[in-house]
C-alpha cells in the first residue's frame, strides 16, 4: 500500500488516507517508519491503531506523548502525538502538527 502513495493514477487517493509516520524508539533511540491510516482535521490528525495488542510502536505515544513527522502535504510534517486507550481497548493517537510542510523535494 505504501507504494500506491506515489502511483499517478491512485496516488492522491491513497494519500489522503494513509501515510507514513516516523519516530524515535523511547528505549532503543532508533528511528522507525510505519505506514498507518489516518484522519485529519486542519493540524490535528487522528490515528487509530489497528489490532493494538499485536503492536507496540504506539506505545511509545502513553503518558505525555511524544515527537513524530508524517508525510503530509509533498512534504514532511512534525508534530506532537499522544496516544489514548479507551475502555475497550482501542487505541487513538492525537497529533497535533507543528507549523508549516518542510519541502522534500517532491
């Protein structure tokens, strides 16, 4: 699927619902890629974690949360994520974006 994002005919399409999130491990200090679905509303976007009980990566968003960048806009976006258990289970994530794309290029 992530390599749809860059089709001429899907592309805009795949776009506008998943994308790429990048951070830092808060024990290992490796940075790491996923792809995930997403919603966006302005500079919040919400992501929620499919079957997370198989994943941990969006662990490393509990208690205060933490940085992240998604491919957003043609470009790479930062912003801050907080992640959220609710009493069923499901996990959402919240990041709220910081400030303008930072051109890649694209």
């Amino acid at each position: 699927m992530v390599g749809l994002r860059s089709s001429p005919r899907w592309g805009r399409w795949v776009r506008a619902r998943l994308t790429v999130v990048t951070y830092t491990g808060r024990r290992s200090g490796q940075t790491f890629s996923t792809p995930v679905a997403y919603e966006r509303a302005a500079d919040v976007v919400t992501i929620r974690v499919a079957m997370p009980e198989r994943k941990l990566w969006w662990r490393n968003f509990t208690g205060e949360g933490g940085p992240m960048a998604l491919d957003l806009d043609g470009g790479e976006r930062a912003g801050h994520g907080v992640a959220r258990v609710d009493g069923k289970g499901r996990v959402t994530i919240t990041v709220r974006l910081d400030g303008p794309p930072a051109s890649n290029g694209r």
